[in-house]
C-alpha cells in the first residue's frame, strides 16, 4: 500500500501534460476484485482479450483503463496497486480504442518451439527487463503511439520512466518519497 505522498508524487508525473491521456494496463491475475472496481467505479476501460468471456478468464484478463487525475478509481489503484505490481502506465494522445488495437499486438509471443506464450508486459517486473533488451525496431513497435512508460521500480519510493527517441530507449529513475 502506497502513503499519500507517493500516491501525490506518482499522480504528478502521470498528470503532468494535460495534452496526454492516461491509461493503465492492470493485471486481472496481479489484482483481488478488478472487475467488481471497474463495475464500482466506472472508469472508461476495455478487457485486452477479445469477445464473451468465461467468468474466470475475465477474472484474470488484462484491462486497459483510461485514468482521471482525481478519481476514486485513480486514487484506489495508486494506494492499493502500487509497489504491488498491479500494472503499467501509458501516456499517449491517442484514445482508449486505439491504444487497445496496438497493446493486443503485444499479448501473444511464440517461443523457441513456436507455441504461442502469454506475454504480460503488462508486469512491471516484465516490462522493465524487457524494454532494455529492445533494439529500435523493436522499441519502434513496443511504444507505437505511446509517449512514454511508467511503472514502479523495484524499490516502490523509486519510479522508471521509459521513453523511446530516435530508436534510442530513455529510461529514467524518479523519486517519489
């Protein structure tokens, strides 16, 4: 559970440009009762995976959920998620559809022996392996439309920021405590 001046440090650095949407990809299987918050709270969201969804695969499926700066919704996944490795943040202009279109893209990898493989890059601790491996192209495809990544670090009063320039990867510590 994030204290109160972590909360306000991580709602900062995501709210910053008032011209970027935010979104976060949250973890159905990271994070008790998703479903039932985003039925709560209503924030505008979208399940990863396509079609009528079993009870349980639902339970357990990738959401992206467009935040608000000061909402319930908001401040609930940044209290109780963070330092939790419930998700990741998504800075963009592009809306929700969109941004659903290009994160499907990145649900499915296939391994050595070509069977398809979840990819949950969705997990901090996934996504901040993964990102430093990338060449440009591949950093071309990841971020797509995205401005840049936020997530927790392993220690959670430390915050990564992940940006792609010129096919370069910027990743950057931030303090938050």
């Amino acid at each position: 559970m994030a204290t109160e001046n972590i909360v306000l440090a991580v709602k900062q650095r995501l709210f910053a440009d008032q011209e970027t949407n935010v979104f976060a990809v949250l973890d159905g299987a990271s994070i008790p009762d998703l479903r039932m918050s985003l039925y709560q709270y209503q924030p505008e969201h979208i399940c990863l995976y396509r079609g009528e969804l079993e009870d349980d695969m639902a339970e357990v499926a990738p959401y992206l959920v467009q935040l608000e700066k000061d909402t319930d919704f908001t401040n609930w996944v940044l209290t109780q998620g963070w330092g939790e490795h419930w998700g990741i943040f998504a800075l963009t202009t592009e809306p929700l559809v969109e941004l659903r279109q290009h994160f499907r893209r990145f649900l499915t990898v296939y391994g050595p022996d070509h069977k398809p493989l979840v990819f949950r890059y969705y997990d901090p601790r996934v996504l901040r392996v993964y990102l430093p491996t990338c060449n440009a192209e591949d950093l071309a495809m990841v971020f797509g439309p995205v401005v840049s990544f936020l997530c927790e670090d392993e220690d959670p009063t430390m915050a990564l920021r992940f940006r792609s320039a010129s096919g370069v990867l910027q990743q950057e510590k931030l303090k938050l405590a």
